[in-house]
C-alpha cells in the first residue's frame, strides 16, 4: 500500500561529514536505539498518558481520513473484526476468529469470507454491536456520497449474507482477494454504528458533529472532548468488550496537536510527554540524550524509502542499463549512516525479512555492495560516452535528470547530496527539485510528461498482507512504470492463500526489480519514537499503522505516566 503523504518540517541543516562523525559517536556512547518498552512486572490501572501529535486528524470515523494519525486515535476509539499485532499477525477482535482456509473462513476460490461475529459485545451506548453494523458499513464506504479513504476491498464485495442471530457476515467477492481480510484489521476500518449513521445521509456525515466528536463507540476508550488545533482527549471505555479482562489499563490519553517538531523536542526535554511519534529523525542525538525517554525504530518496519523512475524519460524508460548503474552507485549504508542517522534497516526489495511469505533470501541487491567502477564499466559497454563536464552521452542524449522529493526533510536533502555525488562518479548529473508534500503527492506524480519529473524519492508502508501490486502495477496513478510479466506475477500472488505459491510469485517479482530497475530502494525506514521509561508495553507498529497499535496495553510504573 502508498504510504499516505503526511507533512514534513524544516530542520536545521547539518553537514554531511559533520552529521556522520557525530552520528557514530552518538551510537558508541547510548547503544541500540531500536528497542521498545516491553513489560516488566504486574499492569497498573490508572494514569494519564500524554502524546504530542504532529498532525490533526481531518476525521474519526473509520476509513474517513488517509492520515495515519486519524488512523491512531481510531485504533482507540473503535474495536474491528480483527487485530493487527505490532509485527504484523492478524488476531481476532470482535471477530471470534481470524478467517483462513483451514476454518472454513475463506471458501477454496477466495471468493467468500466469513465472520462470526463474538455475542454481546455493545457500543458505548449499550446497543448491541453485530453484523448488521458491519453491512452497513461495507455499504457506506462504497457509497461515493460518504467518501471513504479506499475502497479498494469493499468494492470487490457483490452481495453480504448476514444470519438470523446477526452474529455471523459472509462476504461474496467479485474476484478472489486473498488480501480482503486485511482490509477489516484495527479500529480505522472497524464496524461503524449502524444505529447512529443509517438516517444520515452518507454526503453530510463527515460534516456533521459526529466526524471529529463521535459519540458512540466501541474500542478501548471513548471520546472526552476534541478541542480543534489544541488535543484530542480520550478516557477509558467500561463498555469495551475487553473490559473484564483488565482493559484498557489507563484511565486516559491526551493527544496534544503540536505540529512544530522544536515544541515536541522542547516537551520532551521538559518531561512532560509520555511518548511521541513520527520524529524528526535528523534529532536522533538530541533524542538519545533525554534520560527519561527511550528511542524506539525497529529497523524491521515494513516501510522503505525508496527512488523511482518515470519511464517516460525516453532516456531513462528505453536504457535499463542507465537504471542499472545507478543502482550500482547508490550506497545504503551510506545513506543509513548519514542520512537516517543510524536508524535504517538494510532492504533489499520491498519486503523485509520478517514478511513470509514475500521475501527473497539470498538475491543480489546492487544498493547493498556499491559498484562505482562496475557501473561505469556497465555504460562503457552500451557507448555512453563522458563528455568534458562529466556527463555521459550517447546519440544527443545526455544522462542529465531531475531528482525531487519533499521539501523540508533534511534526511532526504542528504540522501540526495549523497546520490547526487555518487551518480556524478559515473557520469550521471542530477538536478534536485524539491517541493512541498501537498505538491509532490498531488500534480507532480500525476503530470508524467517528460521534464516534469525524472526521478523522486519517497517513504512507502507495506500492509499486513505481503501483496505489493500497488506499487509497481500497470495503472497506478503516481507511477507510469508497466510491465505486464510483473502483473502476471501480481495476480498470481493476490490469487493463492497458499504462501509457496504466494512465495514464488514475490521471488518472481523480486527478479524483476532487480533486473528490470523500475525503482531503487534505498534502505528501511522506521518510523522515530520516544516514550518514557516509566511506560511499558509501547510497540509502534511495523506495519505503518502507527504507536497506538496495543494502547489497550499501556500502562506506567504506579499507575503515573510521567
């Protein structure tokens, strides 16, 4: 899945040299910063715990808003059919199983998904909770007039057949899906309640006072007030159908909006955060310096940053041997060292080492071992010639290009110097362009007419499913990259639950992008956390769902969060 575009800030900017040698410094003096907060010893009821949230969500309704921090405070406010865990497993929700072949759950052509649904469970009003909230919801969210986030798995739905004892909905799809139970995971595409939406019409709910103040739920905590530019406050939920288990074990959550990162590295420095997410990564040392907090950016997070390639560049689209080589000069480690400050993760493809099936062991990734004489030698071969000023050219056509990203983000600002001065090595000059997040995720990867852009670097987040067809398929908007062996491995993968099958499709497709260069990725890039010691259970998710993935778990040392 894209990674939604969320807004970047400006940052002090560093040198290069300067920013490495106090980098490994750092690292020798403070050790790993990709640990989290597991728990230690017996849960403590009560607390307050505080949050700074760089960016207001826009809605708090399932599937309303692309932000991931919408998605955040959803995983709060409303319980799903399923669970994602923070490493990425489905587990049951208020579905008293996760579907699979062996359960019965998936029919044999994927084509029919069923949920049984767990009795009693209530909304915070005490209307029951069943499968007729779920079918409207389907319902809803392919209406045009609600305006959903995606559709992308309810518009395969044909038909829903809900049971008499309303505990149990089987979806028939269009076209088998093996990734539509995915689609039902964690509280931003939890059931809606039917009882509060279906006498509204879909166009103005997400205008009505309900969008950002819902007032029925069913998750772990409910809302207490949003106060707009200022926070979001949450309290615990005794309707929760978890709550005679123990859940939640804090009595609130404050989300404050502070959209600068200085104030959250301010707030932090003054101890009066619990915990903070989506960091500026280029204030990792300042970070590693707060003795209360601990750094949190598991290097295994399923989200990469990544270069792509508009091959509608005639020169870039018609010479795989120019992507090629760049590939060749592009040096991760480098880029983790300087660029992500230490807290990157080696990747080779899309799919990190904890996603099986999806990914490859033991292929040959040219980013992990850079070849700067292997790659000139590569141009050599098929007559790109230097000129006087460095750059090659062949038939009147020079390796010239312009490379853009997000403005305001000093990692990628270096992660391009380094490029920069890497591709220069063999012959290949780049032109950097940067433009604002709204910008860059909206006309610029749309207009992919030659001279708008060559080359651009962004994060992308894989889902709990290891189906990637959105990145590189035929007809994705952001990117006119199609070749239809890919597709065919695509659907080969979306189209089998069974993960051997599944996996040879992924080796396949991993093939191709290392043959074919239709994107470079350039290392893993976790997310940057920090939460205090006196907090534990706080596992951000690797699946770029964000820190709120357990909040039903946190707790702090005697029952005080800061």
């Amino acid at each position: 899945m894209l990674k939604r575009p969320r807004p970047r800030f400006l940052m002090m900017s560093f040198s290069i040299v300067a920013m490495l040698m106090l980098i490994l410094s750092a690292c020798g003096a403070s050790g790993s910063s990709t640990t989290t907060n597991p728990s230690a010893g017996t849960p403590v009821k009560g607390g307050t715990w505080v949050d700074d949230f760089s960016q207001e969500p826009t809605s708090l309704l399932p599937n309303a808003a692309s932000q991931t921090f919408a998605v955040m405070v959803d995983i709060a406010l409303y319980a799903p059919l399923v669970y994602g865990t923070a490493q990425g497993q489905l587990q049951p929700g208020i579905a008293t199983e996760v579907p699979t072949l062996a359960n019965g759950g998936i029919s044999a052509d994927l084509k029919t998904w069923t949920y049984h649904l767990r009795p009693n469970v209530v909304w915070t009003d005490g209307k029951p909770l069943n499968a007729d909230d779920v079918d409207f919801t389907w319902k809803l969210w392919n209406n045009p007039k609600f305006g959903a986030n995606t559709t992308v798995a309810v518009n395969d739905i044909t038909s829903a057949d809900v049971s008499a004892d309303k505990l149990t909905i089987a979806f028939h799809l269009k076209d088998p899906l093996v990734s539509f139970g995915t689609f039902w995971a964690d509280g931003g595409f939890a059931p809606m309640p039917a009882h509060v939406f279906s006498s509204m019409d879909p166009a103005s709910i997400k205008k009505s006072a309900e969008n950002l103040n819902p007032s029925v739920v069913s998750g772990p905590f409910k809302m207490v007030e949003n106060v707009s530019g200022d926070h979001i406050t949450l309290q615990r939920n005794p309707m929760y159908y978890r709550a005679s288990e123990g859940f939640p074990y804090l009595d609130k959550v404050v989300f404050r909006i502070v959209t600068d990162q200085n104030t959250i590295l301010k707030d932090l420095q003054a101890g009066t955060l619990t915990s903070a997410w989506f960091l500026d990564v280029s204030k990792t040392i300042a970070y590693e310096h707060l003795q209360p907090y601990k750094v949190v950016a598991d290097p295994t997070s399923y989200n990469f940053e990544a270069l792509y390639f508009n091959t509608k560049n005639k020169v870039l689209g018609n010479n795989v041997e120019v992507r090629h080589a760049m590939a060749m000069a592009v040096d991760q480690q480098a880029l983790i060292d300087v660029a992500r400050r230490g807290l990157g993760g080696k990747l080779c493809t899309e799919h990190t080492s904890t996603q099986h099936p999806g990914y490859t062991e033991g292929i040959t990734c040219p980013q992990l071992n850079p070849d700067i004489a292997g790659a000139n030698a590569l141009l050599d071969q098929h007559g790109w010639v230097l000129g006087s000023d460095g750059v090659r050219a062949k038939n009147g056509q020079r390796l010239e290009f312009q490379y853009s990203t997000t403005s305001g983000r000093l990692d990628r600002q270096d992660a391009q110097l380094i490029n920069q001065a890497n591709w220069k090595k063999i012959g290949i000059k780049v032109d950097i362009q940067n433009y604002p997040s709204s910008t860059l995720f909206g006309p610029f990867l749309l207009d992919q007419k030659p001279g708008v852009w060559d080359i651009v670097e962004y994060t992308t987040g894989n889902g709990y499913d290891p189906d990637s067809a959105p990145l590189l398929m035929c007809g994705v908007p952001t990117n006119p990259y199609c070749n239809p062996q890919l597709d065919a491995q695509y659907k080969a993968e979306q189209s089998s639950a069974d993960p051997a099958v599944r996996q040879k499709a992924f080796d396949a497709i991993h093939q191709i992008e290392l043959t074919d260069f239709p994107l470079i990725v350039m290392y893993g890039s976790p997310d940057v956390a920090v939460v205090s010691k006196v907090a534990h259970n706080y596992t951000p998710s690797l699946v770029s769902i964000g820190e709120t993935i357990n909040i039903w778990n946190w707790w702090c040392d005697g029952g005080k969060c800061s």
